[in-house]
C-alpha cells in the first residue's frame, strides 16, 4: 500500500506541475487541416463552445483571398487550449490537427 501511495503522489505532483506550467501554454494555436471554404466566423463559432476565444482568423492568399487550409485561434485561459489540443476537432467534414506554430509537429513548408 505504501509503495502504491507513493505512485499516487507521484501522478498528482505532475498533474499538479502540468497545471502550474500551462502558463506556457497561452501562445496562439495553429489549426491545420481546414476546408477551403472555411470562414473565420465558422472557425470562432467551433472553437467557442471550449471557452473565451481571444482571436479566431484563417490565413488566406494576399493575391486570391482563398484559404490557404489553415488559421490560428487563441484563448483567454491557457487551461482550455491545453484541453483542446488533446481532443481530434471536425470543423465541416474535415478533421483538423491543433498544433502550437513553430513546434515540430508544425511544418508549412513540407
């Protein structure tokens, strides 16, 4: 049982740290796998049913104004973008990757 309380304590000390640490976290977030035809306002309309969005834009073409197939969202609450990055998003019919830019799982130009 001791050893088994200590396991415990374990777990919860990082649950704790991860908690503490998702100041980190408060940085944008990189939606990646969007439909062509996603609007900023469908994509502010998803992500608010998680919590307080501060900012929901796609990135479209300079030139064409056409998506470029990803955007960039951020929340208020470092806690709802660590949950959110956990879960597989369908916006439309596509499913979405959320990524935090510039990390190694994030790669315009592969």
């Amino acid at each position: 049982a001791k050893r088994k309380a200590g396991v415990l304590d374990n777990d919860s000390k990082k649950f704790k740290n991860t908690e503490e640490d998702s100041s980190a976290f408060s940085s944008d977030l990189v939606v990646l796998g969007l439909a062509w035809k996603t609007t900023d306002e469908e994509l502010k309309e998803y992500f608010e049913q998680y919590g307080n969005l501060e900012f929901a834009k796609v990135k479209t073409d300079r030139v064409t104004g056409r998506s470029k197939g990803f955007g960039f969202i951020r929340f208020s609450d470092p806690e709802v973008q660590v949950r959110v990055m956990l879960k597989r998003h369908k916006i439309g019919d596509r499913f979405c990757d959320i990524r935090i830019p510039n990390s190694n799982k994030f790669n315009l130009t592969q």
